[in-house]
C-alpha cells in the first residue's frame, strides 16, 4: 500500500468516526442547552458565582458576562505568571517578563494559545495545570455559549432572551467538556502520553551519561487542548511531541477530537431551530471545504516541489515518520480550518503551497469546521451574507430560519466579516513597514513575509499555530499578537451577540414559494460560493506576496 | 454613574468567583484524577515509557537519541558512531536560554522553508555523509536510494524512528563495523520493523534505541 492510499484511508475512517459521533454528540448539546434541570455540582458552582442560572439575559448582560469573566481570566492568568518565580510546584522556573505574561495570558483566554514561550523550560506545573489548562476549558465553553446564544436568537421569537452566560459556560464545563476530556486523557495515557508530576529529572542515555527531561501532567492538558480547539502544547514541539503524541493511533485520535465538536455543532444547531436539514446544510458546507483542502494539500505535500524537498526526495521535514506526509497533512489543515492550532508537524517547512493552504485555512474564518461555538457562529453570519446576495439576484428581502435579514441584521454581519482582515492585513503591513519586526524571520524572501503574515493571521483569527521560524518573543510581537487576539475573538463576539439579541426580537416569517431553502444542496453551494470569493477577494494580494510566489517560484 | 461602578464591581466578582471554582474543577482535581488512574493503571507509559537494558534506564522508547562518538579536543560538531543504528538530524532542537539552570532536552523543529539556504545545504551535507558512511566493501549506496527522513530532521527534534528503508540502508555499514554476518543484522532490522497500524495509520517504522539495544545483545552474544 502506497502513502497516498494509506492518508486516503485515514481520512476515511475519520470521516466515518465523525459521521458516527455528530448525531449522538450534537442531540447531547442540544439537551445540555436546552434543559431546566441542574446536577448537583451545578448548584454548588451557581453558589459559588453567586449567580441565579435561571435568568435570562439580553444579549448586553450576556455579553456583560462574557467580557468579565474574560478579563478576570486574562487578570488571572496574567498574575500566575508574573508570581511564578514565587510560587511552589514552579521547578525553580522564573517569573515571565510583562510583554509575554500578557501575550500569553491574552492568548490563552481567547482560545488562541499562541506561545511565544518554550513550554518545557518556561512554564512550571502551578501555571500549566492551574493557569493554563483551566482556561483550555473555560474559553471553550465561552465559545460555544456564544454560538449557543446566537442559535437562540433565530430560535426564539417576540423576546430579546438569550438564555443564560453563568448557566451556559458551566454546563460546557461539566457536561460536555470534561467527561469528553477525561476519557479522551486516559486513552492518551494508554497509548503512551505522559501523566505524572515528575518535574525535571534526570535520565539516562544509550550511549552513557543522561538527559533532562521535564514531566507533568501532559496528558490531561493535551486531552483539552484538541478538544476544545486550543492548541497550546504542553512542549514546545507541540503534538510532534512524542509524549503528546506518541503513535500514529493516538495522531488520528487527537485529529478526531478536534473536530468531534465543532462538526458536531451544526446537529446542535439543527435541533435547537427545529430542522436537522438545516443543520445538514451547514454541516455539508463544512464538510466540503474541509475534504478539499485535504485534497489539494495532499497534491502539494506529495508532490514536494522545492529545492531542499527535491534534493531529499521528500517533504519530511518538520514531520515525524511514525505520521508521514498523509496523516500530517490531515493534522494541518483540520488544525488550521479550526481554531484549534495544535501542530503535529511543522507548517513553515511545508512546500510553499501547502503553507498558503493553511493560512487561508484560517482565512476563511475558521469556519469549516472552526473552533468550538466559534466556528458555528462564524458560519452561520456567513449564512446570513449568502442569503443577503441570493435576495439582492431576485430582489426579495432575504430572511433565513424564518428571520428577516434586514439593515441592521446585514450592517452586523458586515462589521463581523470586517474585524479580523482588517487586523491581520494592517498589523501585517506595519510590521513590514518598520524596521525592527523584520529582524525576528528566520527565512528570507517570501516565506519571510509569510511568516509575518501567518503570524497575524493566526492571533487575529484565534488560532494559534505559527511558521514557528519567526521569533515572536519581542515586545512589538508579544504586544501587537495579544491586541490581535484581545480584538480579534471579542470585537465579533460583540456583532453575534448584537446580531442574536436583533433576531430574537423579531417575529417569524411565514415560508412562501419565494423562500430561499436553505436546507437545499443548492444553498451550500451558494454558501461554499460565498466563503471562496469574499475571503479570496480580501487576501489575494497578501497570499500572492507570499506563499504564492514561494511555491510558484 | 454610581451605579454602573457598583454593577460592573459586582460582575467582576462573580467572574472571579467563576474562575477560582472552574480551577479547583478544571485545574486541580482533573488533572490529579487523571494522574491517579495513569499512574494506577499505565505506571510505566504515564511516566515517559523507560526502557531499561542491562538494569540500568538508557532512555524512553517513545524519544529519539543520539548515537555519536565523544567530542575530540577542539571539535565542536560530534560524529557519529558508526557501529550503532543512526536516527534522523536533530537541527531543530533548541538550546537553554532563559532557565540555564537546567541542561533540558529542548523539542523544535528547524522551521527552515523548502527555499531556504541553509535547508538546502544541511540536506545535500547530510546526503553525501549517509552515502559515505553507508558505502563499504561490497556495497555502494547510490544518493537516489537514500530516503527522505534520513537527511531532514522532524517535527519535535525527538523522532524515535526512521523509515525501513534508512534502517535496510544501514545495515551492511552496522554488519562490517560489528563484526557480523549482514544476513543476521537485517533480520534484526526485520524483527524490529512495524507496520502502519492496522494495516494503515501512520507508516512504517523502525525505533532506533530498541533496534540499537537488540544489536548490543546480539554483539554481546557474539
């Protein structure tokens, strides 16, 4: 069997794997969201908040709750790790400077996880576990309760009420996340991920003497991290790792759990509005974009058209032989085309293609799947701007799931799409512009513009991989990276919530013969349409100085 | 005015609360519940997967090793020891710097482009030097036989694997630098070979530190 046939039956059996969980999974949300009922442990964290779970909020209080809760947690995270050096259970490792404290706090709450640190030699046990494990959780569940809210505006009618923030978060914690996490963490440790509190310990080598090795709780951590589409590894090596991710099985594995929610997600959306098809649509135009980029990547992977891959014959580099360039190339664009971030191999040394393909991965929004609740919310105002084209070509007023999208709905919509090209291009373009940014590049030429332009794309769109070449650990970057993330995940946030108070305000729509069906194959073209041309419209010109010219030089 | 103060204080508080119960769920007890059962049920695997040879650790079957000869006075690049199984280049591995207490295996990849210079020149260098080295009496490697994870480094810097066919490559140097038939010594590399799993996850493999420590066995006998 070939290596091309072998990643085609990897995808496969993900694809079935996935196929298998999303209906389950997504009724399950469905439930978590939709019941009156607390467990026990609920009523003791409401006590603890000091929150009444059964309120319902407007979107401004829901996103009252959103934003302070998020700068608690940045405020927290950050002081973890100014006091490090003072902490027990730290290894002796030091305090960390502002510029990164605050990048990596920023990062950490906004589901980035963008490191600008070396995990093993900067961040002790107290700061992985307590710290930045916690927000693998809670950012997740931030996600999807905003995804959450915006399904209830289209839900409900004649009432501002979105449900409620305290409720919403917690139940992603303890109903849906850790259960996931837990199981998820066990079959990472049996499978050889490391699990203890050793520190830093000395072991010994084949050919005499010893190495250093750092342990901790590492499986736990990287259970969470696919799961809730985070991305940051415990090693600097991230998923290449071998104590993260030791064998192929646990590779494909910990691709499944990335995507277990967010393709799940749009089952969740189709029983909540009262129409699976329509979850199916979403779902389909998912789906489809994903298996694409597989495909295409593949094309360039094994095809490894660039100098040093042609001398070597293959494109191995950055990649461990126990995944291959199949299995790799699956890990990469499900890692981009999330929010999730995590690396099993490294995308700066992708041909020059394969990088573009997953820079516009995270170009695209995110959204195909996308991140956990992000990546729903970012497909369905894109929904909402298929729909708005479709009714300017007949000349109706367009309306979707039974809601008129008006100027105020489109105006949203609008502003939302707006946020992150309007980040990445301009960051990108200043720091081109000034001297300094330009001496942390590793490569020269194009690629190191990619570098500068992966860099701002990935905090911008929340994700949080890197062409890993670029020395991001400067004040400029750690400063400029944390304002990208900071805006990039709570400016929309603020658009949804609006955009989910205005739809639940609004009274139904009858469907008539002029109703555009959303549920139709024809409507996630239009969709798929819509996601090509308006990404390809805003980042030609920046992909066409970079990866472009690289891999067509 | 007042009142928005005192609203906002109070949110504030509320997410506080939030958090501090979220990590003693999240932070404290997950984690610890998971190191429990690893630590109950998978003691060795939870713990980086040791292995042992003549009772005493030589490192984790799980992380890639070097096998070089000991630095000379005044070189600064070591060699290889030709007489052991060789793993892929580790150009991505990092060095300490901000913790210098602490000599750490450090993980990373070169992160280097398919256009870059010193990519192209590390691969060529490395390239020449798998042909050299591999090329005894009897048996001449050609450059378009040498596989692509045996001139390029990986992802974590700690690949444990090579290819099969880097592993078949080796053998007559490993053969004609122990002392032993090469029939013997691939049938070593043939034992220690695994295929994908089930038939077609990931590729096919060869750890190096467990071939490595089967042939100081089969040396030994010898």
């Amino acid at each position: 069997m070939g290596p091309v046939f072998a990643g085609v039956l990897q995808l496969l059996a993900l694809i079935g794997a996935l196929a298998i969980i999303h209906v389950p999974l997504g009724n399950y949300m469905a439930k978590v969201y939709s019941s009156d009922k607390h467990w026990g442990v609920e009523k003791w964290i409401y006590k603890g908040i000091g929150a009444n779970p059964d309120t319902e909020m407007r979107w401004t209080a829901y996103l009252r709750g959103v934003l302070a809760f998020s700068a608690v947690g940045v405020l927290f995270l950050y002081l973890l790790q100014r006091l490090q050096g003072v902490l027990p259970g730290s290894l002796g490792f030091s305090s960390i400077d502002p510029d990164q404290a605050f990048n990596t706090a920023v990062s950490f709450v906004t589901n980035t996880n963008w490191q600008s640190y070396y995990g093993e030699q900067a961040m002790g046990h107290v700061v992985q576990t307590a710290g930045l494990a916690v927000q693998n959780f809670v950012s997740a569940a931030v996600g999807i309760a905003v995804a959450v809210a915006l399904v209830r505006g289209f839900a409900r009618s004649r009432s501002g009420e979105l449900g409620n923030f305290w409720a919403d978060m917690v139940r992603g914690v303890t109903r849906i996340l850790l259960p996931l996490a837990f199981v998820a963490a066990i079959v990472l440790v049996a499978c050889g991920a490391i699990q203890n509190f050793s520190g830093i310990h000395e072991v010994g080598q084949f050919m005499g003497g010893s190495q250093e090795w750092n342990g901790g709780a590492v499986a736990s951590q990287e259970a969470i991290k696919e799961l809730g589409t985070n991305g940051g590894g415990y090693f600097n090596a991230n998923s290449a790792h071998p104590f993260e991710n030791p064998t192929p099985f646990t590779n494909l594995f910990e691709i499944f759990l990335l995507l277990a929610i967010p393709f799940s997600l749009p089952r969740t959306f189709g029983v909540l509005v009262g129409s699976v098809k329509q979850g199916y649509a979403i779902l389909a135009t998912m789906a489809t974009i994903w298996v694409a980029f597989i495909g295409l990547m593949w094309w360039t992977e094994f095809a490894h058209r660039a100098p040093a891959f042609e001398i070597a014959g293959a494109s191995m580099e950055g990649k461990e032989v126990r995944f291959g360039i199949g299995a790799s190339s699956i890990f990469a664009v499900s890692t981009t085309l999330t929010s999730t971030g995590a690396v099993d191999s490294f995308h700066s040394s992708y041909t020059g293609l394969g990088g573009g393909i997953t820079l516009l991965g995270m170009m695209l929004g995110e959204i195909a799947p996308g991140g956990v609740g992000s990546g729903l919310y970012g497909i369905l105002i894109m929904a909402i701007i298929a729909v708005f084209i479709a009714g300017l070509m007949v000349g109706r007023t367009p309306e979707y799931l039974g809601k008129k999208i008006g100027t105020r709905e489109i105006k949203l919509a609008a502003c939302y799409i707006l946020v992150t090209p309007a980040l990445v291009l301009v960051l990108t373009a200043a720091a081109m512009a000034l001297p300094t940014p330009a001496n942390s590049m590793t490569n020269g030429g194009a690629h190191g513009f990619s570098e500068i332009l992966y860099a701002y794309t990935s905090a911008s769109n929340n994700n949080g991989s890197a062409f890993a070449g670029l020395n991001a650990d400067t004040q400029w970057f750690n400063s400029t990276l944390g304002i990208a993330m900071l805006l990039g995940r709570f400016v929309p946030m603020v658009f949804v919530l609006a955009l989910a108070g205005s739809l639940g305000e609004q009274k139904p729509v009858p469907v008539t013969a002029g109703t555009l069906r959303t549920e139709k194959p024809l409507f996630t073209g239009l969709l798929v349409g819509a996601i090509l041309i308006i990404t390809g419209l805003t980042y030609f010109p920046a992909l066409a100085l970079g990866p472009l010219a690289e891999g067509l030089a | 005015m007042n009142n928005s103060v005192t609203n906002t204080a109070r949110l504030l508080g509320a997410g506080l609360r939030a958090l501090l119960v979220l990590t003693l769920v999240t932070g404290v007890i997950y984690p610890l519940a998971v190191t429990g059962i690893a630590q109950g049920l998978f003691n060795n695997k939870a713990n980086g997967s040791e292995i042992r040879a003549d009772g005493k650790v030589v490192g984790s079957s799980l992380t890639g090793q070097a096998y070089h000869l000991p630095l000379k006075k005044g070189q600064e690049t070591p060699e290889p020891d030709l007489k052991w199984f060789q793993g892929r280049p580790q150009n991505g591995l990092g060095t300490n710097s901000v913790n210098t207490q602490y000599k750490l295996i450090l993980s990373g990849a070169t992160n280097r482009s398919g256009d870059n210079p010193e990519l192209i020149q590390w691969v060529k260098d490395a390239k020449a030097a798998v042909v050299k080295d591999n090329s005894v009496l009897g048996y001449t490697v050609k450059p378009s036989e040498v596989p692509a994870d045996a001139v390029t480094s990986s992802g974590s810097g700690l690949d444990p694997d090579i290819s099969p066919q880097y592993a078949d490559l080796q053998v007559h140097r490993i053969a004609e630098q122990n002392g032993l038939p090469v029939a013997e010594v691939q049938k070593l590399v043939d034992e220690h070979t695994e295929g994908r799993t089930l038939g077609f996850i990931g590729e096919p493999r060869v750890n190096v530190l467990e071939l490595n420590i089967a042939l100081k066995e089969l040396v030994a006998k010898s």
